[in-house]
C-alpha cells in the first residue's frame, strides 16, 4: 500500500512562488494533478521512478519544476511565476510510467493541498 502526504500549500499573490511536498512510500512514477471548482483533476507534471525524466502540462511548461529525493522518499514541485488560475486543489500521485497523464491511470493519491493565487 502506498501512502501519499501533500504540504506546502497556502495563498500567494501572483508572481509569487510555493514548493509543495509530497511523502511517498514506495518506488513509483510520481505525478501533481490539481482540480479547480467545476472542473476535471487536470496533469500538471510526472517524474519517473529514478529522476531522470520529467513530462509536463502545457500550461505550467517553463514555471513548474518537478523533482524527487528518494532517499527522503519525497517528490517536490516548485511552482514559479504563479497565476490566479493556478489556484486548485493540487493532488500527488503514484503510478506505473510518468508518461500517464490520466487522472484514471494513476493508482494512488494524496488528500490533496490548497494553493490561492491572489490576483
């Protein structure tokens, strides 16, 4: 069984900065989903089991930094320059292959974290 703890949320005004956190136990590709009202859970990033290659969501390309330290068991996503419309409910994720982009193709899932961008 796989556990999944997300931190790191929070309000930050736009153009501002917030890493979040996910413990995972376990060796998997790790992926951050996030969900805004009224809408579907939509892929910001994966990374594969060992690093060494990241996938991302065009609308976060070139603001968002996905990484890993599997000897801390914890996957990261730095989120840089954010939006107002990256404000959501950003979910951490376990699976077979970081090439998924599916919310229905991962397996495992934190409770999710809040992040506000203030316009």
């Amino acid at each position: 069984q796989v556990q999944l703890v997300e931190s790191g949320g929070g309000l930050v005004q736009a153009g501002g900065s917030l890493r979040l956190s996910c413990a995972a136990s376990g060796t998997l590709a790790m992926g951050w989903f996030r969900q805004a009202p009224g809408k579907e859970r939509d892929f910001v990033a994966s990374i594969m089991w060992n690093g060494r290659s990241t996938r991302y969501g065009d609308s976060v390309r070139g603001r968002f930094t996905i990484s890993r330290d599997n000897a801390k068991n914890t996957v990261y996503l730095q989120m840089n320059s954010l939006k107002p419309e990256d404000t959501a409910v950003y979910y951490c994720a376990a699976g077979r292959s970081y090439r998924l982009t599916g919310a229905g193709e991962y397996d495992y899932w934190g409770q999710g974290t809040q992040v506000t961008v203030s316009s």
